[in-house]
C-alpha cells in the first residue's frame, strides 16, 4: 500500500478539493445582485494559477478568477454564491448538481469552469420569472415532489430538459429519463406526478 | 484534485503535438477523466481541450457509419439513422449512464473509459493497474464485478463500456491521428489490450495519439440487432452482464451472427465461437442454448463474480430471441 507524499501541492488538492475556498474574488455582488455572495471571504487571494474567466450564468455575465481545476460547480457555489445548485456526490452520480449549459442537461461536478466560457449557463436560479414560478418549479410544490429538498434544484432541471428532449411520453419514459436524479427521500412517486402533469400527461400506469 | 494548467488547440495537430509529451492529458467530455483526477487517479499537468476540434459528425452513408469522437452519446443515439440501420448501437447508449452523462460524454472518451474496478479508483489500495508491479487486491478480494475472461494473475478488471461492446460486435474500425499529420486505422477488436502482466497498458494507442472517428461498417445483421444489459438496478448502473447480438437472418436460418458481451471480459469481449455455432442453424431456442454454451470458455472465475458464468448464458439467450423474433 502506499503512502500519499504530503506536499503542498498535494495537501491543498486533498484538503481544498478544488481551491474554492481559497480562491474567492467579490465580483459576485456585481455580475448576479439578485443573489448576495454570503459565503465570500472578505480578502481575495490570487494563486498564480489562477486564470480569468467570464461566464454567463442566468443571462448575466459572471467575470471570475479561478484555477483551471475549479468545477462549475464549486464556481457557482462558491465564488457566484448560487447555492441552490447542490453538491451530493460530486462524481456524476447523484444529479444533484444538474444545471443547463447552452440548453443541454449536464452534471455540474464534472464539467470545468474554464470549458465554460462562451456557453450559457443556467441553475435553479435562473428557472423562475421574477417572483413567478417556473411551471416546473410551481408543480413540485403542488406535488409535494421532496422531503429534504436536497435533490430538489437538481430533480427540477433535469425535469425542465426532459420536456424539452421530448421524453415525458409515459411514467415509464419519466422515470428512465430522470434516473441520472437520485433521491434519498424516495419521492420518486411525487416527481414523477410533477413532471407528468407539467407535460400535460395523464399516463397513471406507474411505469 | 491536483492543479493544472488548461490549454485549448484551434486544431489536431497543435492538439497531437502537445499531448504527445508525458503528463497531458485530453479532456473530451470530462466525464471520466474528472472523476478519475478527484480521486487522484490520474494526476496530469496539463489539460488538452479537444472543444474546438471538428470530430463531432455523425454521417450514416450506404455502406457505413462514421461516427466522430467527439460526438456525444445523446447525438448518436438520437440519430435516426443510427436507430435504423444499428439499433444494437442506440440501444446500448440509452442503457449508459444518465441522460445528462450522456449529453457530455463523447466517443473517443467512451472508448478510453477506464475500469470501476473499485481498487483502481481508490488510492489507499495497492492496484497493479494504477500502479504497475503494487499487487492486485481484487483476486482475492471484491470481485463481484470483474472479469471471468481475459484476466491474468496480475489484473482480472472489466471494461465497463456498453458502446464498446455494441461496436465491437460490428467490427468497427477507428481512426486515429498521430505525430506529423499521421493516420491510421485500427479495428476496435485490436484496440484494446489484454492485460497480461502490463495491465497499465490498456490500448495500442501512442502516446497524443487522437481517436478522430468510429467507423461502422453496414451490414444486414447491424439492421437486425440489439443490446441486452443485465444489472444490479434498472437503470443508471453499469453492466453485470450484457450482450450485443446482430443476426442476419435468411427465412428462419442465421446466415450470420455477431456477438459480443460486456461486463465479462478485461475488454470488449467478442465471441466468434458462438457465432461459427449460430451459423448454418435454424434460428430457435435449440440453436440459441447450444451456441450460448460456449460463451464461457475460458472463464476463469473468482469468488464472488462466478454466478457470470450462468448469467453470460441466460443473458445471451434472451438476448438472440428478442433479436430473431
Ligand atoms: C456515474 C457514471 C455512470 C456511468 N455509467 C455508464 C454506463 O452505464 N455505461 C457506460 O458505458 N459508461 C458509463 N459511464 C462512463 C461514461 O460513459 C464515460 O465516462 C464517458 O463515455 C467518457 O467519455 P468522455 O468524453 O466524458 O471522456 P473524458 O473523460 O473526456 O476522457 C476519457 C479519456 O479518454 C481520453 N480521450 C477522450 N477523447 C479522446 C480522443 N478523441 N482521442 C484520444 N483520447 C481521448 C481522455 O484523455 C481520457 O483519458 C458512467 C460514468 C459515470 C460518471
Ligand atoms: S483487478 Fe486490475 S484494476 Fe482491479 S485492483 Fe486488480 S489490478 Fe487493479
Ligand atoms: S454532485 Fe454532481 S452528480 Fe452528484
Ligand atoms: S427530497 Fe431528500 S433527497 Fe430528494
């Protein structure tokens, strides 16, 4: 078995997974004022590593400082401050992280910011019209479609692009497109109400 | 994850020429190669985005199907054509990973995936694959998902790919780009390596050598085929067993038959045993039991994975049914 050396390098990747903490530049307040960077330490740090990257997250532009190992994820968790992306396994197995990028469903844990640039970004954030629900949104509520909520923003964004893939056909095609969403709850019954009722089906086969 | 530094290549051969020197790595759909440097697996010092390069056409001609590496399992398997003419191929792309998984992950990077062998990709383990000459704990440890074929005493990891299998089956060909605007073709059956004593080495790949297309040949059995993927969950989870079969049928008489497995083999396990017994034979349960008596040999079985050897059985029999109905 082997022995993990211990230098710095190695130590800030294990400890500090991606830099996020380390990493943060106050451009959030600017760039998204809808949403307050609450988790932003005062003093930016810039690491030699680090590149400048802008993003358009929501429609707005997203102008960051970030080392190229920085996932979209921990981009937009913790420099944008939009946490309502969540983090579960951060391996590509929970969907938890689910965001749009140029209109495509995609796992957030696994893409890096820095491939980003010139795609549009869009998260839990950007879903609802003002105070306006997105449909979807408004019909997890009336579902009851969540316990926790952890897997919620995640469930709902994948459930916004299987209606546009075209995929809502049958309960059965509902719960095959939405298994990249994992839910510990178990409210697999209520979403799957959610998202039939947003496709406009009535399907109650259970599939 | 360690630090890196991030460059993006107009073209392949600006591409080519930086891979080529030790600790790059390309980075196609990211899907793997993230995870893999997570967990420390792979630990490049740069990273080659292959975004700007124009590998990502799907053309389905007459005689075949050229499928670029750079496009994305959702694309292929949304292809009409590709749903037509290779069902065997859509099929198994829709029983990979996750929608969104799949609107990321692309087909060089499919074919490059590396093992889940859970000692591989967890560095508090010795792993002769991750590295070379530490010890293989799987032998004799959790081997429930691994190899009952092509395993040595020194690795005995599957190849976890549902596409590989499905494109191996119909005797696909890459084509790759090396050094100096080189290309070549090599058949996906000769791709990957066994892994004898170098498990490390897993493909004949050169070092920036690119995959830049797929190319699938047409064929009446491509038309008549399909994917059958046998697993712990419905859905999301990779293969305990699959089976890709494409049979040409002439009446009731299999004039030819193409059948490859997954989650058996250390890589995309072709059977041309099993297909010189389907050949000749009227196409029926007799024929379909008989042929899928030889798809074990070799098997060499561990502890825990040796209920594979039945399953391998079952799955391809049910698999030639659905196929020949
Ligand atoms: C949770 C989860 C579940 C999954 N389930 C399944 C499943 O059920 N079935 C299945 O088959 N797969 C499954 N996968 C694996 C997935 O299909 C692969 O990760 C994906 O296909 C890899 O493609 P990519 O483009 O993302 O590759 P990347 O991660 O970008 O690259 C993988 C490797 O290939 C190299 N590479 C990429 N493109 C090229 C090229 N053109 N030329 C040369 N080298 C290249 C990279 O350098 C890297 O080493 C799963 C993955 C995850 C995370
Ligand atoms: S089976 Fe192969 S990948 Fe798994 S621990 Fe053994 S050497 Fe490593
Ligand atoms: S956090 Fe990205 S899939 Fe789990
Ligand atoms: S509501 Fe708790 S994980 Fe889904």
């Amino acid at each position: 078995m082997r022995t993990p050396s211990l230098t710095r390098r190695g130590l800030l990747g294990r400890s500090a997974a991606t830099a996020g903490g380390l990493a943060v530049v106050p451009l959030v307040a600017r760039a998204a004022p809808e949403i307050p960077a609450t988790t932003a330490p005062p003093n930016p740090v810039r690491t030699p590593e680090m590149v400048d990257v802008v993003l358009q997250v929501n429609g707005k532009r997203l102008p960051l400082a970030i080392e190229p190992r920085v996932s979209l994820l921990d981009a937009l968790r913790e420099q944008a401050g939009l946490t309502g992306t969540k983090k579960g396994c951060d391996r590509g197995s929970c969907g938890a992280c689910t965001v749009h990028v140029d209109g495509r469903r995609v796992n957030a844990c696994l893409t890096l910011a820095i491939r980003c640039q010139n795609k549009a970004v869009t998260t839990i954030e950007g879903l609802a019209a003002g105070d306006t629900l997105h449909p979807m949104q408004a019909a997890f509520v009336a579902h009851d479609a969540f316990q926790c909520g952890y897997c919620t923003p995640g469930q709902i964004m994948s459930a916004v692009a299987l209606i546009e893939e075209g995929h809502a056909h049958s309960d059965g095609d509902i719960r095959e497109w939405m298994a990249g969403n994992i839910c510990r709850c178990g409210a697999y019954n209520h979403i799957v109400d959610a998202v039939r009722d947003v496709a406009g089906q009535t399907d109650t086969g259970r599939g | 994850m360690q630090s890196f530094s991030y460059l993006r290549p107009a073209d392949a051969d600006a591409a080519i020429a930086a891979a080529a020197q030790p600790g790059k790595k390309y980075i196609a759909g990211g899907t793997d190669l993230m995870q893999l440097m997570k967990d420390d697996v792979e630990r490049p010092a740069q990273i080659v985005d292959l975004d700007a390069l124009p590998y990502t056409k799907i053309e389905a001609g007459p005689d075949a199907l050229r499928l670029g590496a750079l496009a994305t399992m959702s694309d292929v398997a949304a292809h009409p054509e590709v749903a037509r003419k290779y069902p065997v191929i859509a099929q198994a792309l829709l029983a990979s990973a996750s929608p969104q998984l799949r609107n990321m992950a692309t087909m060089g990077g499919n074919m490059l995936q590396r093992t889940r062998c859970g000692y591989f990709r967890d560095t508090g383990f010795a792993c002769n694959k991750r590295e070379p000459g530490s010890g293989c704990p799987a032998i004799h440890g959790q081997n429930r998902l691994l190899a009952i074929l092509g395993g040595s005493g020194h690795c005995i990891a599957t190849h976890p790919s549902d596409l590989a299998v499905a494109l191996v089956a119909l005797d696909t060909v890459l084509e790759l780009r090396g050094a100096n605007g080189a290309t070549r073709q090599v058949a996906l059956g000769d791709f990957h390596k066994l892994p004898g004593d170098t498990p490390h080495i897993e493909t004949v790949l050169q070092p920036g050598e690119l995959i830049t297309a797929l190319v699938v040949p047409a064929s009446a059995a491509a038309r008549r085929s399909g994917y059958l993927k046998v697993r712990d969950r419905a859905s999301f989870e990779f293969a305990l067993v699959s089976a890709a079969v494409a049979l040409d049928l002439d009446g009731g008489v299999i004039r030819d038959a193409r059948i490859a497995m997954g989650g058996v083999g250390t890589k995309p396990w072709r059977l041309p045993a099993v297909e010189g017994a389907l050949r000749g034979h009227q196409a029926g349960d007799v024929a379909f039991a008989a042929a899928a008596a030889q798809a074990p040999e070799g098997a060499m079985p561990a502890v825990q994975n040796a209920f594979k050897v039945k399953l391998m059985q079952k799955t391809l029999v049910r698999a030639l049914r659905t196929v020949a109905a």
